[in-house]
C-alpha cells in the first residue's frame, strides 16, 4: 500500500531528519577533516592529505594508545570480577531484596558524574579517607602518591563504569536456571566449580555486552584522567580536546577521533557477529 | 544450598565502595572545618555561601532552559520515532532503529567533537542555542528507547477498535493512545531531564566561552577552586536525584 508507505516516511521524517543532520552528517565532516591539510596554525587548508593520519605514527602517541588501551581493559576486567559475583547474588536473591538492589545500583547512574569523581578526588587526596585507609592496612606508604596517578584513573573508572556491567549480567543471571547449579554440586562440583564451569558459560552473553559497555565508555573518557590524572595518564579523549581546544588543530583531532571509532568498532563488530542481534544491547536505554 | 558466601561479601563489599565516597561528600558538605579530614563541628556555611557563589544562579538558570527545551523537544520526535519504529517493521526501521541507537554507543567525546566540527563548519555562534541542539540529539537516542521498550505492553489493537468504532485520527490518539503511554512518557521526560541537566562532556565542546551551565560550572569550580561550597552544591544536586529517582521508579512501577 503506497499510502501506509507515505504515512511511514512521513513519521520517520523528524527523527531521520534530525539525527542526520546531527548525528550522522557530524561523523562525515570528521572522516572528511581527518584527509584534510592544515597550516601551522590549524586552520584547515583545500586538498587533500593523509600527512595528518602519518604524523600519529610516532612513539608518543603509540604509547598515549597502549596506555588508553591497558586502563580501559584493566578497569572492565575489574568491574567484570566485582560484576559477576554480584550477578549471582542478586539473581539468588529474594525479589525484594533483589529490586532493592537494582535500585541502588540505578541511582548513581542517574547522579551526576562529576559529583562522584569530586567524591573521590577528596578521599584520594593524601589526607583523604581512601589514602588513610590504605596507609593504615599498611598497603601505601604515607608519601605514596594516590590522587594524579593512573591508579586514581583506573579506580575512578571502576567506579563510574561499574552500573554499566551490572546491568546486563543481572539481566542474564536473572535468567539462568539455578538448578543446573544444584545439579552440579549434587554430582559432585564444588560451588565455586558450579559457578566458573555451569554459571559463567551460562551469562556469557551478558558478560561480553556487559565488557563492551565497560570499555566504550572507559576508552572514550576524557573527564577521568583529566580530574584525577597526573601528567601521564592522559588518554585518547585528553590528547582529542588538547587538539581541539589548546591547538586549535581539527584536522589532527579528527583523525584521532576516527581512530577512537575503529578502537570501538572493532570490538561491536565481534560482538554483534557474536549475537547476531543487535536489538540485545538495548540495557544503556537505563531500563 | 546455590547461596555463595563469596558472592555475598563481594556484593557488600561493592555497595560499600559505590556509596560511602557519596555519603562521606555530603556529610563534609556540614563540617565546619574547610578540611575534609577532621569533623570540627556542624555547620550550613557552606549552603549560605552557595548564595554569594557569582554566576551559579545563571548557570543553574542555563541548565534549566536546555534541560527543559532539550526534553519537551526530544519527548516529542523521540516518541513519535518510537512509535515508527513498533508500528512498521520494514527495512526502513532497521535502518532508523540504527540510526538512533548509534548514538549511545559512541562514547560523549565523539559525539561533542563532531558536532564542534559540524558548528564550525556551518558557521553557527556556540552558545545556549548549540547545546540545545546537542542535548535534544543525545536525548532523542534515550527517549527513543525508552518509548520503544515500553511499547512492548501496548495493545495496537487497541487503536484498531477505536477507529473500528468510529473515533477519528485526533480522537484515538487523545482518548486512547495518550492515556495509555502518559507513564511511560513521564519518565522518559525524567530521564532526558536528567540526562541533560548532568551533561558535561558533549556540553563542554559545544559551549563556547560565553554560555556556563550547571556542570560546566562544577568542572571549573573542581579544577581551578577546591573549596567545601563544592560540597554543599553537590549535595543539594544528589538529593534532587534522588528525589527525581524516586519518581521515577513510581512511574515505572505503575507500568507493571
């Protein structure tokens, strides 16, 4: 029917128009800028170049990657070894206990994501309470540096990112038949088999869209290293805004930036290969 | 028995470090000392001094505009793009369904960096007006959503029986179709509130000099001035969270 046809177009219309103008057509000019020469002063000059793309192939900005990329695993490695047990015991939990607890997991979501990186520069600081602590088990030296230390970003990031994997593993673990662990143990597995051996495999799913969304956020922050960084901790979001904002040079910033896109889509490829469902990964929609 | 006292302590252990960090900032934002580290006794200084704070209350002001016209503009495409995309199955939907995903994917910077760009490019003055723009973007892609998942409960047979009956485009949709997804509705307004008015990053790159919101206004105040007034802005920010968290869940809840 060419009339339901028009009326469908018609009310994808705002939407299509409006991300593409502002959504689609800004990644263009990005993938466009990053061929593009510029003069010493940023401002961006007619023709064509991939001089931008080959002055990143220098030490430091392979080190700049290396250590984005080291930070951003690490930390989804953390939140993944907190995430998954916890999985298992809010899925055995009681319903009650069990939405309390995805309510408390959902509202640092929703506060304010400067707030809680402020919270945590305060007790890093060295007469901060973290820092305290950590020198009274006698983990740190009082003159151990915490806050402006690539340790204080990684932390931050567990934290900050930490929703983001609980969400989906709870999701799957809340769908795992906990008989089969039952079984398990009846023929014979210890508890902590049951869970790596019948448990894990069982959430797997979860447990890798729970690792993408640990690691898109981690390897594209730029607020994080920038708060409670020091001066080595700077990763691919720092060195995009140093670009944009200290050099002016926007060329040089959209070729990184379309490296940071290939760093994420390389990863959502697999995954959604993996699945074959994109629909699945609809947990950031905070539901 | 499948409880696991290992889980149990890690979930505690958890909880701990995710809120003691939040609850340690808001009791300091009452400590008279202007250190974190000792508690010299109780005080609401740090609210008072809030007032004298210059340009906090234009920043607030700001935030409340775009937060305010970024979601009712969002509201409106983001639940109609919803409604499409439940409605009609078709190639073209795949197509638009990928189109508003692709933005929560990405990470902020990519989103606040190409839209600078494309600013730039188009030659527009960054102001209030370009973050309006660049939340109502991002805010479309969470509404969406949001919209399409609670569409799994409606009954489009429902709109079929209306216009069996008789009741014109207009009439449906007041009668029928608004009743029904007034919940939902809600808190996607919630939610594209929140997420805007928490907005820092995308924010960041298309503010421009003159335009300050509410985080832009942290960011400098942690940067450049650490003072326990942060402490008590904090507070007063959190505790609307929750206030509007709390909503929220009353809003889901009635859903089920």
């Amino acid at each position: 029917m060419p009339r339901k046809k028009l009326k469908e177009t018609l009310m994808s219309l705002p939407s299509f128009v409006w991300l593409t103008a502002f959504f689609l057509l800004p990644f263009i000019i990005i993938c466009v800028y990053a061929f593009k020469p510029a003069d010493i002063y940023g401002t961006v000059l007619k023709g064509w170049t991939l001089s931008t793309l080959n002055s990143l192939g220098n030490v430091y900005f392979y080190k700049l990657l290396w250590r984005s990329l080291w930070m951003s695993i690490f930390s989804t490695l953390v939140c993944l070894v907190l995430a998954v047990p916890m999985g298992y015991q809010m899925a055995t939990s009681s319903p009650k206990w069990r939405n309390l607890m995805l309510m408390f997991i959902i509202i640092p979501f929703w506060s304010s994501f400067l707030i809680r990186i402020f919270a945590w520069k305060t007790i890093l600081h060295p007469e901060g309470l973290f820092h305290q602590a950590c020198v009274f088990i006698g983990l740190i030296s009082q003159s151990t540096p915490l806050l402006y230390t690539n340790f204080a970003v990684v932390i931050v990031m567990v934290y900050t990112f930490i929703p983001f994997a609980l969400l989906p593993i709870y999701t799957s673990a809340v769908k795992f038949d906990f008989q089969l662990i039952e079984a398990a143990m009846d023929l014979g597995a210890s508890r902590i088999r049951a869970i790596t051996k019948v448990f894990i495999p069982g959430i797997k799913k979860g447990i890798l869209t729970a690792a993408l969304m640990v690691f898109i956020p981690a390897i594209g922050t730029y607020v994080i290293p920038d708060l409670v960084g020091g001066v080595n901790s700077d990763m691919i979001g720092n060195k995009i805004a140093q670009k944009t904002f200290a050099e002016r040079n926007i060329p040089e910033a959209s070729a990184i930036s379309m490296i940071l896109t290939l760093i994420i889509l390389i990863p959502l490829g697999i995954l959604v290969l993996y699945s074959r469902k994109g629909r699945n990964l609809e947990i950031r929609s905070r539901e | 028995m499948i409880r696991s006292r290992i889980c149990l302590t890690i979930t505690v252990l958890v909880f701990i470090f995710l809120y003691v960090p939040i609850i340690l900032l808001m009791v300091n934002s009452f400590n008279d000392s202007k250190y974190a580290t000792v508690w010299t006794g109780f005080t609401l200084k740090w609210y008072t001094a809030l007032f004298s704070e210059p340009d906090l209350w234009e920043a607030f002001i700001n935030s409340m505009i775009i937060g305010i016209s970024s979601t009712v503009t969002s509201l409106i495409i983001g639940s109609l793009a919803a409604f499409t995309v439940f409605r009609y199955r078709s190639r073209l939907q795949s197509l638009h369904f990928g189109l508003i995903y692709a933005p929560l994917i990405l990470p902020d910077i990519l989103l606040g960096i190409s839209l600078l760009m494309l600013f730039v490019v188009w030659n527009i003055k960054l102001g209030l007006f370009t973050i309006y723009i660049a939340h109502t973007t991002f805010c479309i892609s969470y509404v969406t959503m949001l919209m399409i998942s609670k569409l799994q409960h409606f009954d489009l047979t429902l709109v079929e029986a209306a216009h069996d009956l008789g009741a014109g485009t207009y009439q449906t949709f007041k009668k029928v179709v608004l009743p029904l997804i007034t919940p939902g509705l809600i808190a996607a307004a919630l939610l594209s509130f929140t997420l805007s008015i928490d907005d820092f990053v995308i924010t960041f790159f298309v503010a421009g000099e003159g335009a300050t919101t509410l985080p832009l206004y942290i960011y400098s105040m942690i940067k450049y001035g650490s003072t326990p007034v942060i402490n008590a802005l904090s507070t007063l920010i959190l505790l609307a969270t929750f206030l509007l968290v709390i909503v929220y869940h009353t809003f889901a809840e009635e859903e089920r």
